[in-house]
C-alpha cells in the first residue's frame, strides 16, 4: 500500500515538472518546436504586398532571410493598424513586428527593439497648389496621421514646442489612405515616412514636401520586453551578417534604390503622358512584349523618346524605342519611323539582351542588367561586372554592379577593360528611371487607373532631337 502511494506521488511530482519544463520553454525552443516564426507587419509597398508573383515587400524579405537563418517556415502577419498589431504581440501571437517602425524612448519602455537596420525621416506632406508650409505655425487646415504611430509620438514631442498645435488620428485609414485623403482634398496634412513618401510620388507627384518634422530616426524591429533573450539573441548576429553580406544593401537598392530622387515636372509630365499618349501604342506594346512583361517595354520606351515615334538624336538613334541602323537591321525593322516596327524590333532585341544574361542569374537583376546593356551594350556592362568580381562583390546582382559601372568613364578603370571608356554613371540614371517608370505603370495598371484604347492614326508630330550623350554606344550588339 505505502508502495503504490510512494509510485503515485513520484508520478504526480513528475507531471508537475514536466509541466513547469513546458512553461519554462524559450521562445526560441517554441518556435523549434512548431517549426515557424510568426511575423507582424503593416501592409503597404514598403513593407508587404500581395503582387502577381506572390509575396513581395522589403520588410517581408527580410523576415524571409531571418526565418531561413533560424531554419523555419515564415508566417507573415499582414495588419492594418498598430494597435492589432501591437495587442497580438503582447498576447503572444507574434513573435516580432518588423514595420519599418522608428526606435521611440516611450516604446522602449514596453518593447525590445532590435538592431538598427535602416533610417528614415519624417515628412509634413500637403497637395500641391496650396501655400507651402514652413513649420507647424504655418499650418492652415486639417492635420491628420495614424492612430498610435511614430507620427503620433513625434507630434506629441513636438507639441512641447507649438503648444497650439492639434491634430487628428486615425485607426481607419493606412498611411498610403492618408496620403491619397490629401490628394483629394479631404485633409489638409499629414505626416509620412520618407521611404513610403517616394515610392507615393511615382504616381501621385501633386503631393509635396512642407518640411522635416524628424531626420535620421533608426528603424529596428520589435519584440516583448520580458526575461527571455533566446529570440534576440539570434536577431542581433543576423542583422550584423546581412550587412556584412551586403544582403541589406541589396534589399535596400531593390526596393528603394531608384527612388530616391523625386522630379516633379518630369513625373507629372509622365502621369500626363500616361493619360494620352500611351494609349495609342499600348496595343503594339502588348501584342510584342513576349516574355517581357509590357509594361517594361513601355517604361523603356519612355525612357529612350517619351512615345515619340519620330524621335531622332544626333548620333542617328531613331524612334519610339531609339534603335541604331545596325540593330535595326539586326531585328528586321526597315523603317524606324514607323512605330509598330520599332516597337517590335525594340521589344526583339531587348529579349535578346536578357537571354545573353547568364541563366544563374535570377529576376529581376538579369532584367535590369539587360535594360543597362539596352543603354550602352552588353560588352560595356560586362566590363563592370568583371570589376566588381575583382572588387570582391558579386558580378550577377544589380545592386553591386551598379556601384561599379560609373568606374568605366575613370580611366585608371577603363583602359583595363576590353570594351573601354563609357559612360556607365548614365547607364545607372537610365536604368533608375526605368524602373520608376515601371513601377508607377504597375500601379496605374494594376489599380484599373488606366484608360485603354484601340489603336489610331499617327499622331501629327514632328521629328525630336534627343541629346543622346549617353548612347553612343546604345543598340550595341557586343
């Protein structure tokens, strides 16, 4: 009897530890266990979207590159307002918010943050037209920002200096909703962070800058501030591997690299163009595109004449896609004036360029390398990816050899290269260009914002003289 009860006791005495064992887990070891890491996020183009291809958005890669660090399956959590996003973390439902959220004193109180990753400033934005503002005391109307959002902390900070300043929040709109509120007149101001500034004003360019409300604020992930160090113990060594890899670097220039320079007339005039001019040859851009996707051979198209079908430069480039004689010739186009041929050789001889990418290299870096060797041939693009394999950075991503390619106009660079001097510092405006106008397209495109039409007669234009410094070596077939 004194036996049984001894084995009872022992049992019991051996559930309650395992018990205790189980409560005592580390986060690191529950998500071991359950084979994933849940990751919180505001949706947005600078964090994560749903795009054709699937899951896209820098905040997503990065996650994506963390959750393969620690060898488990990424849950990505899109929310739509801070205070859901925040209320599931501390519940335990997250593991981390990564949301280009700034490090604020108040919030370190309540969370952990990460290691910097990246800085960004805080923008007071208004609609163009109205009376530009200086500082707070210049504000006439309505100010508006997100519900419990850096913003928020910052006006609060800045309310100690401008004690009449008031404002509203919101939980109901995003920061994009906000900032299109303001293009249609429905709130006067609002705050918003830089990089999702730029990438705002591809397609919306009336929306302009009143002034710096912050600068350099670091932006760092978050997680709960509690007793357990398993998860941030991991996170504070990947962000110094990504960047030491160049893996940030290369985040950074895919998503934000060719916006960082904002022309408003030059947009504005794009936006217009957009409206009445691409309708007449988006039909041939399509029917021709191929693999290519049309939109691409559009925004290059813009590029290379604005649409201008007659376009001509002094070097003798001419057309709505700027093809050389030669290349002309090469692609069956027997007279560049006529834009549905251009358009088709245009669109043949840059699906040649990406085919003559190595197949290793993978979307979109072949595609912008193809687009740089569009502007001054494959033989000068490979010249700097030959330098930057010397330099010890990677010669099949974009991201390094950009930073490479205007070492072709120094000639302690070129003279040892096989193709020469170039101008590859062009090449590199040329391709950012590109890439905004294609990014402002899939926009446009892919939010019914565009009006298409059935083809008609050629437009009335006269021939236009593009200064073509940069293309002496464009249409290039070596």
């Amino acid at each position: 009897m004194i036996r049984q009860k001894l084995i009872t006791i022992i049992t019991l005495v051996m559930l309650l530890c395992a018990c205790d064992m189980q409560q005592q887990q580390s986060q690191l070891s529950q998500i071991k266990t359950q084979n994933k890491i849940r990751v919180g996020t505001l949706a947005g183009a600078s964090n994560y979207y749903q795009a054709v291809q699937g899951e896209q958005g820098f905040e997503y890669e990065l996650a994506q590159a963390f959750a393969e660090h620690l060898g488990v399956e990424l849950e990505m959590v899109p929310f739509f307002n801070l205070t859901d996003m925040f209320s599931r973390l501390d519940s335990g439902d997250l593991d981390i918010i990564a949301s280009g959220l700034t490090y604020d004193s108040m919030r370190s109180q309540y969370y952990r943050f990460g290691p910097t990753y990246r800085t960004i400033s805080q923008k007071l934005v208004y609609k163009q037209g109205r009376v530009r503002p200086r500082d707070f005391d210049d504000l006439t109307g309505n100010l508006t920002v997100l519900a419990k959002s850096s913003h928020s902390l910052a006006l609060q900070q800045v309310k100690q200096t401008y004690p009449d300043l008031n404002w509203n929040e919101t939980e109901d709109l995003d920061e994009e909703e906000l900032l299109q509120a303001v293009i249609d007149g429905e709130i006067d101001y609002t705050l918003a962070d830089s990089h999702t500034l730029s990438l705002f004003r591809r397609y919306h360019p009336n929306l302009s800058i009143g002034f710096s409300v912050t600068r350099n604020d670091p932006i760092a992930w978050l997680m709960r501030k509690d007793n357990d160090d398993s998860l941030y113990a991991l996170v504070v060594p990947f962000f110094g591997e990504v960047k030491q890899n160049n893996q940030l670097y290369v985040l950074e220039e895919k998503y934000f690299g060719h916006v960082r320079q904002f022309n408003y007339v030059n947009t504005l005039a794009y936006i217009e163009a957009i409206k009445k001019t691409l309708p007449k040859y988006q039909p041939w851009f399509e029917q021709y595109a191929g693999s290519l996707d049309w939109r691409l051979l559009a925004a290059l198209s813009y590029q290379e004449s604005m649409w201008n079908p007659r376009a001509k430069s002094p070097t003798g480039v001419r057309g709505i896609m700027m093809l050389t004689r030669a290349t002309a010739k090469q692609v069956g186009v027997t007279n560049r004036l006529e834009p549905e041929q251009n358009i088709k050789g245009g669109a043949e001889y840059l699906a040649k360029l990406v085919k003559r990418i190595p197949a290793r290299i993978p979307q979109p870096d072949r595609t912008w390398l193809a687009l740089a060797a569009y502007n001054i041939g494959w033989g000068h693009v490979n010249d700097a990816r030959i330098i930057t394999q010397q330099q010890g950075a990677s010669p099949d991503k974009w991201a390094d050899v950009k930073k490479r390619l205007p070492l072709l106009i120094k000639k302690r660079y070129y003279r040892k290269t096989k193709y020469g001097y170039s101008r590859g510092d062009v090449a590199v405006k040329y391709v950012d260009n590109i890439r905004r106008y294609y990014d402002a397209l899939v926009w446009l495109d892919e939010n019914n914002a565009m009006k298409k039409i059935e083809p008609i007669s050629e437009p009335n234009t006269v021939p236009t003289t593009i200064n073509d410094t940069n293309k002496s070596n464009t249409n290039d077939p070596t």
